[in-house]
C-alpha cells in the first residue's frame, strides 16, 4: 500500500467507534514508517479532530529498548500528561503521579493466548478519573525492537483499547516482531544450540570434510532467532489485539522526494531534485529496495562534499561532471558501510583516486576517492584530497575530450566502446577487444592509454571474453615506445585488482614499460622540459600534468633545474607571476610532502634567493605584491619540509 491509501485506511480506523482493537502498519526496516506517521498521520489525525468539542490527543512512543510494562506505562501517562499541563514544573508532578499509576498498571495486567484477565475494578476505576485514556491516539513505534515479552506487550496493548477506548496504531517490521527475546543472555542460548556436538566453523574451511552438525557464524544466529524467537506467539495472539494489519509499500520516487524535502534545502535541496533520477538509478543498482535511513545518512553526509565542490567549482566546466562522480561513488560507499558489507580500497601513499574492480558488480570499474572514503566511513574531511580528486578529474575529463575528438575523426579506435561491455554480447566484446590490440600494433594509441589497455585485457581474460598472447600485448606497446620522439605524458590513475595475481600480471609488463618511458625522457634533456615553459600557462598545465612523475622522480627544482624557472619568471608578466606561483604549489601539495621531496629542500632554497636578489617587474606595489606572493608560497613549502623533519626526528 503506499502513503495515501494507509492514511485512508487509518482515519476509517480512527472513525470506527465500535474497533477495539489496534491497527498495525508492517514494513520493512527504513521505509520510512516513522516518517510516515510524524510527516504525514499526525497531522491528518489532528485535522480530523479539529472542531470538535472532545478532541482526541495523538501521541508517538518508540518502543525501543523499553524493558518493562511498567517503563511503558511511564511513557504513556507522561505523554498525556505533559500534554495537559505543558510546563516543566508541572512536568515533575506528572512524573511523581506517573510512578503510582504505572505501579498500579503493571500489578494489574496479566495476558494469556486465551485471552485477558485484569483487576479492572480497581484498576480503571482509578485510572479514568486522572488519565481520560479514551481520549488518547497513540502511536507505538519499533515494536520488533521491544525488550518487553510479547504476550505482556500486547496485553498492555489490549487493556489500552479494549477497556480503555484508546486508539492504538503500531509501527513494526512483522516478520521481526519476537526475535529481540532471542537476543538476550545470547551465551547460554548459545551454549544450548551448540549442544550435542555441534559447533562453529568459519567460512573460509574447507566444508569438504564437514559433518551437518557444523554452523557458521550466520548459522548460529540464525538457528538461535528460530528457537527464541517468540514471533511464533505473536502469530498465535495477533488476532485478539490488531484488527486490520497494513503494509505499506512507498513509490521509490514518494521516498526521495519526501527526504529531500525533509532534510536539505536551498541550492542543494534544488540539486538533489534535479538530479532524483540519476540517484535513484545509483542506489537502486545497490541492490537494495530505497531506505529511509540509508538515503538519509547519504543526504547529510554528501551536503558537505556538495558544499565544497560548490563553492571550489561551480563556475567549472566540468562541475556537473564532477557533481556525478562524486554522486556515484559516495552513494556506493554509504551503501555498503550501512550494509556492513566491507569495500576498503586500500589507499597508497599520495593516491587520491583510482579504478576500482567490482567484478561482476554494477559498479564495476568506477572512479574511487580517498576522500569520500574517509569522509563517509570515519567522518574525517580530507581537503587535500578533495582537491586532488577534483583536480585528477578535470585532466581525466580533458583528457576524455581529447580522445573523443579522436574517436570522432577515426572510428577504428574501440577502446573507449570497451567500457560498455555490459551493454554489449559476447561476440561484439570479443570483436572490439580484436580491433584493440588491431589498432594498437598499428600505433594508434599513445603511452598514456596502456595502463588501461593491459587492465581490460586482464580483466576480460579474467572473465573469460579474451584469450590472447599479453606478451604480445606488451611487445607491441615496447615498439611504439621506440618510435616515441616526444616527452610520454603518463597516467597516474592507481589501478585496483579483484585478484593479487592479476596486479602482479600487469606489473610484470607495464613496469618494464614505465621504466623505459622515464628513461626516455630524461634522455631529452632540461632543453625539451623548457619548451613546455615557454610561458605562465603552459608551466602550470604541466605542472597539473606531471605532478605525479616528479612525486615518483621525489625531485622537481632539481630536476628541472633553478635556472630554467628564474629565466622563465624574469620574461613573466605580473599575471604569469601567480600562474607560476599556483604551478609550484600544484607540485608540492602532499601531505607528506617531505617524504616525497626531501631531496628538493636544498634547491627551493637556491631557487627562493635568486627570486628574492632577482631584479624583474618593476617596482609598483602591485608587481612587488605578485612577487611577495611566489616567495611566500617557496617559504611556505621550505617550513611544511623543515616541520616535518622536525617531526621525524621527535619520534
């Protein structure tokens, strides 16, 4: 049923003068019952009233973790009371008189599977005349997480609506109501589900030899709930305290779009409506129906990320592309975390994003972020990351046109058809993963594009869809790389294998491959560097480029050579000063920066004397603003190396 048909159902309860029994809305956890009775019920059972003489009070009462009628009993006539006298003074009497009329309460019930037997006399005699229950619209909610045994619950229940004239309406996932018993003094249940020679095993040994008398882990909690749980006497009882039992079943976009509206608003409210579908989509391919808490948890945990990325890059024209990676990757980390199903990607030193291998997963070959992990799972705000990610992104995007561009002028290229293989069958991804290999022996492909290359082959051979030579695969990338006159732009993607045996296969021939790329650029010379200072712009693209080539080389002033950057900055304008400026502090931005480039230490300092003696620009405040500027940022980096040597040495 889904939100308005249950509100229809439930003020013809509420209307029914002659029920006196409960009504039950059933569903399953996080699809947003809760959210249903205080969003939506609540304020259809206070129109309902309105105008009349004798209005009906509704109350909400979580069951959960209430481990005595008498703790419920409490909870029921301090609602009711703090409703009549609502100030916090009187609020201390309510409770004082709540004690004796709870005391009265659980004295008074007893329950059984035949029916109900109470000291009414006595008991509602005294409880009208203060607590008007007849008055009363509650709602109790988390049944299945009661500490309270059943039959006492639903005799508390019973007396409430049959004796009473109270309106009950219960909130619960059916088919866990009773397994909260199951789940108390878990040893000794243990202990005697164990008994008779039964025991526990794990799920990695070997079952080849294993009797049926061995449970794992799962197992055991499983077969402990069937003999504990007591949903077997709610079966039996159900029928003399709830009268009609609902189950509600809300739309997909019902749910989104109530969450939405609940929790965020403004800019991001407007975001999150715009792009429901693609959501929904994201979180559907989790496997798992919408829920009210997974999807929430999402909400307020990606505002921040939404913020950041809103703030940093709005104005970007890759910002929308941005937005969707980090949608996609974010929904799929909440979901497996509140799922508790483990996905660590296992983060190297300086890696802020790489391909993740799902195999046979939807998510199969998505982008991961170091950030998102840590910002979802331990709550901690990686900014360096976050701009890392962000940054890696807009190359790869750039990178993608550029291709696209090509694909668009020669159609023999497959590799980028390769990444719908899903979409396609068997024999087209055997066809396009020829015409790969096909296009490669021919040289169509650059150096950059054969990290991805050997990672599909060696996922498809993994699969079953390739069985060619790799060896051959590598032969051909070693030719290109010996035609290879200009500088190899690498990618810096960090690659994530399902099996250590597959990693180690694409290490045995890129390696070799790499080591021989870096070889032939240092071969060039500092000469062939310089053309790509030829001004400000060109200097800090490179920058953003080669970023993790210097990290790997743990060299970049050195390397390139002080001189070459004091000659570049002298012909630069006040403009390509900062450009500069942003190039080196691209470079340099790691956490761990001194690990990295230690070695450099000595060359920022040469570098930062020669700026500061240098005689360029004028000497106009702006111009010596701009060269403040560069100098502040080469000291900002001598005190982040220096601090953390400092450190090193401490511990």
């Amino acid at each position: 049923m889904n939100r308005d048909e249950i509100i229809s159902q439930v003020i013809e309860y509420l209307q029914d003068d002659t029920s006196n029994s409960a009504i039950m809305i059933s569903g399953i956890w996080g699809c947003g019952k809760t959210h249903l009775y205080k969003h939506y019920l609540a304020d259809e059972i206070t129109k309902l009233e309105a105008g009349k003489n004798k209005r009906r009070k509704n109350f909400y009462i979580s069951l959960y973790g209430i481990k005595s009628v008498e703790d419920l009993s409490k909870e029921v006539i301090i609602s009711f009371m703090t409703s009549e006298w609502n100030n916090e003074k009187n609020a201390k009497q309510v409770i004082k008189t709540a004690d004796g009329v709870a005391s009265i309460l659980s004295k008074s019930i007893s329950f059984s599977s035949n029916g109900v037997g109470v000291k009414l006399e006595d008991l509602f005699g005294k409880i009208r005349k203060m607590l008007k229950a007849g008055d009363m619209v509650i709602c109790f909610d988390d049944l299945e997480r009661s500490n309270i045994q059943i039959n006492e619950l639903f005799g508390f229940i019973d007396n409430l609506t049959e004796h009473c004239n109270c309106k009950v309406i219960l909130l619960a996932d059916e088919k866990n109501i009773g397994k909260m018993y199951a789940n108390t003094n878990l040893e000794n249940k243990y202990l005697t589900v164990l008994s008779g020679g039964r025991k526990v095993i794990t799920k990695d040994e070997d079952k080849t030899n294993i009797s049926k008398e061995c449970l794992t882990f799962e197992g055991l909690k499983k077969l402990c709930e069937e003999v504990y749980s007591e949903n077997y006497i709610y079966r039996d009882i159900k029928e003399k305290v709830i009268g009609n039992t609902l189950y509600y079943t809300p739309s997909t976009e019902e749910t989104l779009n109530d969450l939405f509206c609940a929790i965020s608003k403004g800019d991001y409210k407007n975001c999150l409506i715009a792009k429901q579908k693609f959501i929904l989509d994201k979180f559907l391919l989790c496997g798992n129906d919408i829920n009210y808490r997974i999807v929430g948890c999402w909400i307020r945990k990606f505002k921040k990320i939404y913020d950041e990325l809103h703030r940093e890059y709005n104005s970007h024209v890759y910002y929308d592309s941005i937005l969707d990676n980090y949608l996609i990757y974010s929904i799929y980390c909440i979901c497996m975390d509140m799922n508790n199903i483990s996905f660590a990607t296992g983060w190297e030193p300086n890696s802020y994003a790489k391909r993740i291998v799902r195999k046979k997963s939807p998510f199969d070959k998505i982008l991961a972020h170091r950030f998102i992990d840590e910002w979802v799972i331990g709550s901690r705000w990686n900014k360096i990351a976050f701009y890392q990610s962000s940054k890696e992104l807009i190359e790869a995007f750039k990178r993608n046109e550029e291709l696209l561009k090509q694909y668009e002028l020669d159609e023999r290229k497959h590799l980028r058809k390769l990444a719908e293989w899903r979409s396609l069958s068997d024999d087209e991804v055997k066809t396009f993963i020829s015409e790969v290999i096909s296009e490669l022996a021919e040289g169509l492909y650059s150096f950059y594009d054969f990290p991805q290359i050997l990672e599909d082959l060696i996922f498809f051979k993994r699969l079953g869809l390739y069985d060619g030579n790799l060896n051959e695969v590598g032969k051909y990338m070693h030719d290109q790389l010996l035609t290879c006159e200009d500088e190899i732009e690498f990618n810096t993607i960090s690659r994530e294998f399902v099996e250590e045996d597959d990693r180690a296969e694409f290490l045995r021939i890129y390696k070799p491959l790499e080591e021989e790329a870096k070889q032939h650029n240092l071969s060039l010379g500092k000469d062939n560097i310089a053309k790509k200072f030829d001004d400000a712009q060109s200097f800090r693209d490179y920058c953003s480029r080669q970023k993790q080539f210097f990290a790997e080389e743990k060299c970049f002033v050195g390397y390139v050579g002080v001189d070459m950057i004091v000659e570049m900055i002298k012909k630069s304008s006040r403009e390509e000063i900062y450009k500069i400026t942003q190039g080196i502090k691209e470079i340099y931005n790691f956490a761990d920066v001194s690990d990295i480039f230690k070695q450099d230490r000595v060359y920022l300092e040469e570098l930062n004397q020669k700026i500061k003696e240098g005689d360029f620009l004028s000497d106009g405040i702006t111009d010596q603003c701009a060269k403040d500027t560069l100098i502040g940022a080469i000291d900002d980096i001598l005190v982040r190396l220096s601090d953390d040597e400092e450190k090193q040495e401490e511990a």
